[in-house]
C-alpha cells in the first residue's frame, strides 16, 4: 500500500495511492488525522482506513495535478546515517565504522519530491546523496532486539540528503552541513513495510544527475541495517510515531568523484529506490 502527503489550502493532507490518483484519507473518514505523523501517533490502523477508502467510492483526484509535501511534514526527530555503505566508507578514506556516525537534520530543510533543492549563496559544494528513509509506525522500546525491530516500521520512501559539504567540515560535528533549508529531498510516495522484503533488503538504491547515473547500489549493502540500527538507537532514546530514520547513501557522491562533481542551478537529481518510486529534485540557486 502506498500513501503520500500533498498540499492544499496550504496545509499537508494525507493520502492512500490509488494507481496515478489519490485519496484524502481524512475527507474519506473525518475520524482520521488528515496529518500522516498525528495519525500514527493517535495509533489509527492507518491499513485498515486506507483498504475502507480504495474500497469505497470516495473522490479521487489525479495525483499528477497535486503538490506534494514533504512525506512526513514535521517528523518529531529525523535521524541520519553517515557511511553506512560499505564502498561509500572506502570511497570516503575510512574503513567501516564500528558504531553509526549519527546525527540530526530539521524539518525546516526537509523539502517535497518536486521541489527545488537550494544551492545555498555562501557555498557551491553542493553535493547528493541518494537515500533510502524509515518512517516509525508505532513507539520504539527502549532496548528492543534486533529481532524485533522492524515490526515497529510502518514503511519505507526515499530521501536525498543533499549536503554542502565546506560546510559539513567545518566542525567534527556534520549537523551544520546537512541543515540548509531546501536540503532535504523526502517522497513522494511511502510502500507500507508489509510490501517490501523485511527491512527493505535487496533492493536496488540509484541516483542520477541530469539523467546519468551517478549511484548505483542495493539497500543489501549498508554496513548497519534497519533492524540493527534502530536496536541501536533504541540504546538511547525513544524512537516514536512519526520519526524518521534516513540510512546512509552509497558510493558515488559528487565530492569523491575526480574532479569532484558539484550541483548547480539547472541541474535535476533522481533518486529510485526498487518497489519503492522516485524522488525527483530540480536544483536552483539560493535567491539573492
């Protein structure tokens, strides 16, 4: 089953796919939360409410006609993984780390599939990263097994976690490059965990600049998978509804690359996880 979050009245609005058209879940059912963070939380059988409107004959609209949101607007934590690849780590000078390299990125930078990834004025090292993202379903225990981890996943999409990378190294800390707004490419589509392999295993991740590919991979190659990861987070702190987990990117980032590879207005990025769609992100250049 596949949802998104689109825009109107300039409000995000949660929707089930419907083939190329969807359906406002909560103008199907006015009990439902019309946000897709505020509905997990409140423990909706969000499954259940999405097959009761596929099933019914509530309206559709074509999905084409819509702008969509970031696919969770305003998660409660985004958690990143830095070299979580084993070929992205090699290309990168480092062997593999023996614990994630983990930080923080803010909904401000989040953007819609569709959306301009921004160029900021005070760097032009403005590189890609293709990604596959975890959105939590249900409250994370604290100290969860590995085996049971992925039940707490409602689904999968994709993210790229453009960064500008000067900026990233400034400090030991890599927060303040992966943070400028409209850095943070999210959707457009969430596959609900029940219809992809357990833990999004196996599938093929791919990024390509103006149509050629640059990042080329399977989700079977990340150093640390999802049940392991969020086991590990779950060491720490409460993962909830809502929450997002972004897992690393493969090798091939533009910085790497001899003579590194920078985005820049004009460009375009693609980011196709298997079974799970395409994120596409026009580059323009910070306004002056």
């Amino acid at each position: 089953m596949k949802f998104t979050t689109y825009m109107r009245n300039g409000a995000p609005r949660l929707a089930v796919v419907d083939g190329d058209r969807l359906i406002d879940l909560n103008e199907a059912d006015a009990r439902i939360p019309a946000d897709l963070r505020l509905a997990l939380q409140a423990g909706v059988d969000l499954g259940a409410a999405a097959q009761a409107a596929l099933e019914s004959e509530a309206a559709r609209q074509p999905l084409a006609g819509v702008k969509l949101a970031p696919l969770v607007p305003e998660p409660g934590k985004t958690i990143c993984l830095g070299l979580n690849y084993f070929d992205h780590a090699k290309e990168g000078g480092r062997e593999k780390p023996d614990y994630p390299w983990f930080f923080f990125r803010g909904a401000s930078s989040l953007i819609a599939h569709g959306d301009a990834g921004v160029v900021p004025r005070v760097s032009s090292r403005f590189d890609y990263e293709a990604e596959l993202a975890v959105v939590i379903g249900r409250r994370v225990p604290r100290h969860v097994t590995q085996a049971d981890a992925l039940q707490y996943v409602f689904g999968y999409s994709c993210f790229n976690d453009m960064s500008v990378r000067d900026y990233q190294k400034r400090t030991p800390q890599w927060t303040i490059g992966k943070n400028f707004d409209g850095t943070g490419g999210f959707g457009p589509v969430l596959v609900t965990a029940d219809e992809l392999p357990p833990g999004a295993t196996g599938l093929r991740i791919q990024g390509r600049l103006n149509g050629q590919l640059m990042q080329d991979a399977n989700t079977t190659d990340m150093i640390f998978n999802v049940a392991e990861t969020l086991a590990l987070l779950a060491e720490v702190l409460t993962l909830e509804p809502g929450d997002v987990v972004v897992m690393g990117t493969p090798a091939g980032v533009g910085q790497a690359r001899n003579p590194p590879v920078w985005m820049k207005a004009g460009d375009s990025y693609e980011v196709e996880i298997e079974r799970i769609g395409t994120l596409v992100n026009p580059i323009v250049a910070e306004a002056a």
